[in-house]
C-alpha cells in the first residue's frame, strides 16, 4: 500500500462540483481593487468573563430581511439579525449559557407522522458542533426541540448551559441548529456562528503575534428574494448557491508582504464542500477540526466538506490581488489584497497540539451510506440510508428497498453502543452512486483518520468530520470518552441528514 501525506489525503477528498483547483494574482491594482469591493467584515464576537468563568447571551431566531450587496434583499432566519450569527468565545473550564428565543411564527399543517421528511422549519434547537461536551440534559442535546409559539406575535424562550471540560482542546468550532427535519433548511438560510474555544495554542508567541482572522463561509439559497423551506426533494436544485464569507459576498482582506495572518475558516454550509485555494500565497495548516497539529504543516490546497474546519497560517506573498476559490469559478470566496510595507514574521517550529495516535483496536465495525433514487411516492422519493453494523431494522423485512424505515434515522433505535474507553476501528463506505456527497460527522467525540480508500495516512488526522469519497472509504480508529448517553452520527450534507442518513450513537460505561 502507498502511503499519504496529510496534504495528500486533504486533496484526495471529494472536491464540490466544479471546484477551484488553481487560482493566481489577477485584476486591478488594490487600490482600486479595495475601492470597488466591501470591506473585510467581523462578525460580533461574545466573549466570557475571566471573572466568573461563564459567557451567559442571547440569541434570537427570526425571520430578517438583509441588505447583501451583490446579492440583493434576502428574507432568511438568523441568529440576532445578522448571517453569521455572533462568535462565541470560551476556555476550557468555562460555561457557555445561551438562552434561545424563538420568534419565528407558529409551525403550519399537521403534525408530521413521517419521521424523515423534512418538517417544522420553525422550530429548532442547538449543536456546539465538533465540541467534547455532554450530549445531555440541557447540553449538546440534539434531541430537544425548541418549539415557537401558538400565539402570533409571542416567542418562547428555551435556555442552553454547556460545561467546557478543563482538558478541552483550544480551537474552532460552530454552532447550528439540529433539529431533524429542519436543519438544512435553517442552515441554508444561514443560521450558524463561530464558536471559538482559546487556550494554549494562542500562546504560541508566533501565533499571538499573527492578526487572527475568522473566515465562516455560509451558503445560501436564494430565490425570490427568501430562501425556500425544503419541501420536495428537488427544491435546491435548480438555484445556485451563494457563497458569502462573514455574511458578504467576495469580502477583501488586505495583507503585507511578509504579514502572517492566522485564518480560523468554517464551511458553515449544508450542501457543498469547498477546494479551498489561495495561490501565489504560503499557508500552513496548524489544525484540523479543531484539533491542533504538532507542528505546521505546508499546504497548497484544503478539501473542507461541509461542517469542516481548518486553521492555516497565511503569508502574504508579492504585491498583488488574489482570491480565496472554493464552490466553483464564479465563485470566489475572498479577495486578498497583498499591499503595504514589507514584515519580517516566522512561522512556529512546533505546536502544543493533540498526538495522532490511537492504541490497536479491539473491536470493529462497517457503516455503508447508500441512497436509492425514486423508490417512495410523494414529494421526497429517495431514501438515504447508513446500513451495516448497526443499521435500523425494516419494518418489514419484505420490504426491500421501499421500506421506509430501513436504514433510516428512527429516534427510538440505538444504532450504535460504544463503550467509553474502548478503541474502536470503524470503516465507513460510500457506495452511493448518483449523490456523492457524504461527509460523516460525528458527535461528541473526534475520531482520527487514518486511510482513506485502504490506503494508510503518513501521519494520521483527527477530525469530527470528514468527506467519503464517491465509490470509496475511510478507516478511522476511536476512542470515547467523559461523557456517556444518546448522541448521534450522521451525513453532514444537510439534506440526506434530514431525509434519514443519520444514526443514534449511544455511549455507555
């Protein structure tokens, strides 16, 4: 077997349709290149108390119109008014309190019978997404549900408290709503945010030095001015996906020659993984999925599927415009205007980062994402399924294909009961033919990579999620920890998560 780099497997992921693979200085001078496009934006940053150890906010959910320059007037569902939501900022040992007011309107129709057709687009709950936190009680609990209220006009208030451990990794995270049958829907219109957790990486005297930029790219679907709730299978098929980046479409940063900037970048969006390029510019990835890497590693190309993060050191290179690609040509995420004095900055020679290694495993297991195309009647004929080890039994084992609850998400089934402690090997197949795109996302736990297509990584990578490439696999050993109770995997393109490619993960002592 040949044996990969990190940067290797990076690039050997699944690239979205029509992905940028190459890009270079072009255009006008930055002077005028910056007099023509939006300035860079920051998102609102809410940070904790060093006095008491808690950041304690509000976020409300409600439909917003927005100004989106390039894009026009978009009426969505957000977080506070605004696409991101704000930044969150902790330390391991903090508590993060959230109380979520839901303002959208009442819920329309009947209460839903079918579990995996997309429903109740106003109500939601919260994920800490990619956090090793409780999954419980009042915590990173995905199966609440914030329901709006009855009355027209009235909101209902629902309250979040999510502990911090002491030990917890320093690094980028986000937040989003997950409730099943309305999270692609909700994300699509750009409901999510930053969530950032500081420590001894930010110490590094190298990276302290660095201008820290946050770079969450949202994708929505806008058509008539809204952004559509997901009511046929086909609904987001024919609009094309705008790309914005802290809310703007195409920002421009600016950079000197020489200038190290750490950029925390977020692919906060539901359907399409980004081939993140910035050619003519160094960069340096310090962490995946925020887990940091023991040392800097140079890279030409970042594969990001959806619910990814990465955090890279960027140099600015010669004098010039360039642009961050990703989603495709027409598609440019930001513009990076590298312009003023020349700095002397260096690069750190090692980081305070997570070893990426695992004991040998003792027990194994198989998961297959599979969808069949036109087997149901009805607005959403396809069914997504994660089969193998653990899959959800059919209702009727005559059923074949058309049974509905085959493989598909079914709250009231443990499909998976991991023990704390135990290593674990786990090898998830892609084997579905006509949608290619599954990203595996786990909760609560990350999980280190180490082959992709059964060929062994040089140096293994932890991630929470991770594309499976089309006709392909990933091996990936775990090991659970802190927190026992009811969590989930699933596909993170939104879609597929919300129509049934999603299991119940049980952790148990």
């Amino acid at each position: 077997m040949t044996a990969l780099s990190r940067r290797g497997v990076l690039k050997s992921l699944p690239l979205a349709a029509g992905a940028v693979v190459a890009a270079g200085a072009a255009g006008p001078p930055a002077v005028a290149r910056q007099a023509a496009d939006p300035p860079f934006p920051e998102p609102e940053t809410r940070s904790s108390s060093p006095a008491t150890g808690r950041l304690t906010t509000e976020l409300t959910v409600r439909f917003t119109d927005l100004d989106i320059p390039g894009v026009g007037r978009v009426t969505t569902r957000t977080y506070e008014g605004t696409v991101p939501g704000p930044t969150l900022r902790v330390h391991p040992g903090d508590s993060l309190e959230i109380t979520q007011i839901n303002a959208l309107p009442a819920n329309g129709g009947a209460k839903h019978q079918e579990m995996n057709v997309p429903h109740h687009f106003n109500s939601f709950n919260l994920h800490a997404h990619g956090m090793h936190v409780d999954p419980a009680g009042e915590s990173d609990n995905v199966f609440r549900v914030f329901e709006p209220a009855s009355a027209p006009g009235a909101t209902t208030a629902h309250r979040s408290r999510i502990d911090v451990p002491a030990g917890h990794p320093a690094g980028t995270f986000w937040y989003h709503p997950h409730h099943h049958g309305s999270t692609a829907t909700q994300v699509l219109g750009g409901m999510a945010g930053v969530l950032i957790v500081d420590g001894d990486v930010d110490e590094v005297p190298e990276i302290a030095a660095a201008r820290e930029v946050v770079v969450c790219i949202s994708e929505l679907k806008v058509s008539g001015g809204r952004v559509p709730d997901l009511t046929s299978s086909g609904v987001y098929d024919t609009i094309a996906s705008t790309f914005l980046v802290n809310g703007v479409k195409n920002p421009v940063l600016t950079i000197a020659p020489g200038e190290i900037q750490r950029w925390r970048i977020v692919n906060a969006g539901a359907l399409t993984a980004h081939f993140l390029n910035l050619a003519g510019q160094e960069m340096h990835q310090i962490a995946c999925d925020g887990v940091t890497f023991m040392e800097p590693v140079a890279t030409t190309g970042l594969t990001l599927p959806m619910g990814g993060r990465v955090d890279v050191l960027v140099r600015g290179g010669k004098p010039g415009t360039y642009q961050l690609t990703g989603g495709g040509p027409s598609h440019p995420l930001l513009t990076l205007v590298v312009t003023g004095a020349a700095r002397t900055m260096s690069l750190p020679a090692r980081l305070p980062g997570r070893p990426p290694e695992l004991p040998a495993p003792t027990r194994t297991r198989a998961l297959t994402f599979r969808s069949y195309e036109n087997v149901f009647s009805g607005a959403f004929p396809n069914a997504y399924r994660i089969l193998g080890d653990g899959e959800t039994p059919p209702a009727v084992p005559q059923g074949g294909s058309k049974d509905a609850a085959w493989g598909r998400y079914s709250p009231s089934h443990v499909n998976q009961r991991v023990r704390l402690g135990e290593v674990e090997e786990w090898t998830v197949v892609n084997d579905s033919r006509a949608h290619s795109h599954h990203p595996f996302h786990l909760h609560t736990n990350h999980f280190l990579l180490t082959a992709v297509d059964s060929r062994p990584l040089a140096t293994p990578v932890w991630h929470d999620t991770v594309a499976v490439p089309p006709n392909g696999s990933v091996t990936f050993r775990l090991r659970a920890e802190d927190f026992t109770g009811r969590s989930m995997l699933h596909c993170h393109q939104l879609q597929h998560g919300d129509e049934g490619m999603m299991q119940v993960v049980d952790y148990v002592n």
